[in-house]
C-alpha cells in the first residue's frame, strides 16, 4: 500500500473534511462536531437521509440476528438507534452495552434510552481504537455511521475483532460510493450544497454538516474497507450496497479463537 | 459458464428467513450446530448464481463467496429449486427431477431433515411468484421471489418487505440491477411451467404413498 493518512507512524496529518489536520487534532476536531450537533442530530438524521436511515438501520438490525441472551456492543452508538433495537432482542438474560466517544452524544443517547422505556443497559465513553472490554467477550458487535470518524480505522477493525467471541460477527454500516455515476453526482449536489445549508437552518451549524458530507466522500470505498476488514483477520467478509451504495453494509466474523 | 456470487442481498433475505424459521425450533438449532463445519452450495442455473449455506450453532449464514468448495453442491434451474422445496415441504425427501447433487450426500441428507422438521414452508415464498400478478415490476419482482410482503406469512416481518422494497426501488437505477430484474422477468415468464410441475407434485403427493 502507499501513503496511509489513517496511519499515525506514515504521515503526521491526517483528513478532516477535506482539510489535513495533525493527527493528534482529528480527535478533538470530530469531537467538537458532536458535541456540536448532538442535541438536533436525530432531528437532522430524518432530514439529512429523508428518514431512509431508518431503513438502513432496519436492515443492520435483521442482518445483525441478534438472539436472546446474545452481549452486543453498539460502538460510536451516538444516540442510541441501533442499542434500543437490540435491547429488546436480547432480553433479560442478554446485554447491550452502548459506547461512544462522545460524552454529549452519550447523554443524548442516554436520555433517549430512558424516555423510550430503555432501562438498567451499560453507557460507556470509549474509542474504538482501543476498546476497554476483554477479548472475545460479544457476541456482535456494530458500528452505525461511526468509523469515518474515527482517525486510526484499522486499529478500531483490530479492536472489535478482539473483543468478539469466535464465531461472532461484526457490522459496519457507513455512507460508501454511489454505484452508479448519475445517481453520484445528484448525490454530491445535495451532500455539498444542501447538506450544509439545511445544517444552518435546524442546527444552526453549517460548517459540522459541511464537515459530515466531506467525511463521507474520504471515507473508503466497498472494496477498500473489505480489504481493511479481512487484513485485520475478519472472514467472510461480505459487502451489501443500499441505496444504489450511499450506504453500504459490511459484515465479517471472527472465525478462529 | 462460472456462476457468479449471487447478490448480496439475496443472500441476505434468505439468511434473515431461514434462520426466522430455525429459530423456532430450538432442536433445529442443534442440527445447526451438528453440521458445523459443513456447507451446502447452490448453484442455479440460469442466473449463475451461487451461493453458500453455512451452519453455526445460531442458524445459517448464507453467503456469496467462501475460500473453499461446499461440502455438497446443489445445482439446477430455479424450478427444480422449487420443486424441491415443494417435496421437502410436504414430508418427502425424494430428490426431484433436474437437481444436480456433487460432494456429500449425508450433509445434504441432514440438511434435508433439517428443513423438514422447521416445517420451512417454501410455498408460501413461490407462491405469489406463480400467481403472477404483477405490481411494480422492481420492486415485485425481489418480493414475489423471497415471498416477503404477503398478508399470511406471520414468520416474515414487514419489516424487512419494507427496506427491500426501498431498496429494490432506488436500486433499480443500477445497471446491475436492471440485468438483474430482466432475469426475474425471465423467471417469471417461466412460471407456466414451474405450475405444471407443481400440479404434477401435487398430483403425486396425493396419490402415491410417500416415499422416504
Ligand atoms: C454520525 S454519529 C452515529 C451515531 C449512531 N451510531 C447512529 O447511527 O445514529 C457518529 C458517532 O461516532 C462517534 N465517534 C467519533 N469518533 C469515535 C471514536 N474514535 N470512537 C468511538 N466513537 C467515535 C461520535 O462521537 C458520534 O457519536
């Protein structure tokens, strides 16, 4: 491989946006856009994805199988979406524990868990990069729009496949590449231009949405993130596109003990 | 001809169906487990299709690519994947005609078994692809296939018929996929005969003895 910009021991800067921070800054920068957005983010969620986010995370949700009795991590859970689902697969004798590296997302996502009757579950602030859980203790593990944020992805890749049980699996859902070059560039209209500005007018916040739709578009593409999730020992990677791949679904399993 | 990994989200609603099913049936789930380090293939002719069925002690995973060949391979045109869901469906587990079985013929057996006894009913899926009627064509034609959206399938959610029609709608602007629903046309066009052959299993069904 050349140049890696996730990679803190090949370059000093790394993307934020379409800006090139020092690594040790992305953190921070990515931490400020969720404290940022994170009491409208669900309000912007709806209007950003026109509500399809909801599909999407239907289909996380189906794919993922949870069982009763199963431990699942929700990481960069943010709000909760994905956490209150499989709170109600797992039932009493399972757990879900929701983590985020934000603590403003977190207590967002706290009192939404709350307000919806979601009691008594583990809300943990944690990088993925370095997951304070012991090896092989879920049986599933997700991250729902969260790992184009994080600054080192294949140390957050390593990170959740140590914490799963073999035989466990991991889901990845996050924005991809457009399939299709027409529906790309009605895509890259409305990310660059409307994104923004609808981010103005709810959140008062045009320069986080700015920074959303420019994370999306550095983020890896299908190919490139399945390559990241089998180097990093996941098997059985496979790739599901959504949407003509504005999202894409990635799921692999650790296989070996 | 090589067959090619069959969609992705075709394996993905067989998936999230078939273990629907098995999870009803906790000694089912055993089978599952027993047949651990076993998979079944599927090739179907045609589409050129393949995919792979693999078991763990939670269900199946049923998946596009695998690093090694199936313990047994199934091969055929869809309606004799049809005709085989029909037999399985109502006890027999007779081969029908125009399935090609290469590899091990136990694990294919256990397999068998195993459907039978989570009474996978797969007429409820194929069902409204026979019956014919069509709606909107992408969007059927993913839903007729997987039997999803039918009022009498209590063990399908809604849910899942919902992203799926979603999806199929803003997929259907993909070449990929338009080549994909010219197949579904295809197979639809060959519904005249899947129902001759299903009016013929049915005719045997009731008239001779079952053979095991
Ligand atoms: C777009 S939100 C997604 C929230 C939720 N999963 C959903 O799908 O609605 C992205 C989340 O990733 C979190 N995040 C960013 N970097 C992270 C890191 N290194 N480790 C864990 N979470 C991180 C942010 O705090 C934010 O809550």
């Amino acid at each position: 491989m050349s140049h890696d910009p996730t990679d803190p021991k090949s370059a000093s800067t790394t993307h934020f946006g379409f800006q090139q921070v020092p690594v040790a800054e992305k953190q921070k920068r990515v931490a400020e856009v969720f404290s940022s957005v994170a009491r409208r983010y669900d309000v912007m969620n709806d209007l950003m994805s026109m509500g399809v986010h909801r599909l999407w995370k239907r289909f996380v949700i189906d794919l993922a199988g949870v069982r009763p009795g199963e431990r699942v991590l929700d990481v960069a859970g943010g709000t909760g979406d994905l956490t209150r689902e499989f709170a109600k697969q797992v039932g009493p004798r399972g757990q879900v524990v929701l983590s985020d590296i934000n603590a403003a997302m977190l207590g967002e996502g706290r009192r939404r868990l709350i307000d919806e009757g979601v009691v008594g579950l583990p809300v943990l602030q944690a990088n993925a990069e370095k997951l304070p859980f012991a090896d092989r203790s879920f049986d599933c593990v997700t991250i729902g729009f969260g790992l184009r944020n994080v600054t080192d992805k294949d140390a957050a890749l390593r990170s959740m496949l140590r914490v799963l049980k073999p035989g466990g699996r991991l889901l990845v859902l996050e924005f991809s590449k457009p399939l299709n070059a027409g529906l790309s560039k009605i895509y890259d209209q409305y990310s660059f231009k409307l994104l923004p500005l609808m981010g103005r007018f709810v959140a008062n916040d045009a320069d986080s949405y700015r920074y959303l739709a420019e994370s999306i578009r550095m983020h890896p593409d299908q190919g490139t993130l399945k390559g990241m999730m089998e180097a990093a020992g996941f098997e059985r990677c496979q790739v599901y596109n959504l949407t003509g791949g504005i999202v894409a679904v990635h799921r692999g399993f650790r296989l070996t003990a | 001809m090589s067959a090619r990994p069959a969609p992705a989200l075709i394996c993905a609603g067989l998936e999230v169906a078939l273990n629907r099913y098995l999870q009803l049936e906790p000694a089912a789930l055993d089978d599952c487990a027993a047949l651990a380090r076993h998979s079944v293939g599927l090739l179907v002719d045609g589409f050129d299709w393949c995919l792979f069925i693999e078991f763990n002690a939670r269900g199946v995973r049923v998946i596009g690519e695998r690093p090694q060949p199936a313990s047994v391979t199934l091969a055929g045109a869809p309606p004799a994947f049809a005709g085989l869901a029909v037999k399985l469906a109502s006890g027999d587990s007779s081969l029908p005609p125009g399935l090609r079985v290469d590899g091990d013929a136990d694990v294919l057996q256990a397999f068998r078994r195993l459907l039978g006894r989570v009474g996978f009913d797969i007429e409820e899926w194929i069902a409204p692809l026979i019956g014919g009627a069509a709606a909107h064509r992408a969007a059927q034609g993913l839903k007729a296939l997987l039997g999803w959206g039918r009022d009498s399938s209590r063990t399908l959610a809604q849910n899942t018929a919902e992203y799926l029609v979603e999806e199929t709608r803003d997929l259907a602007r993909g070449i990929d996929v338009e080549e994909w629903m010219d197949q579904v046309d295809r197979l639809r066009e060959r519904s005249d005969r899947i129902e001759a052959r299903l009016a013929r299993l049915e005719r045997q069904r009731t008239a001779e003895p079952r053979s095991e």
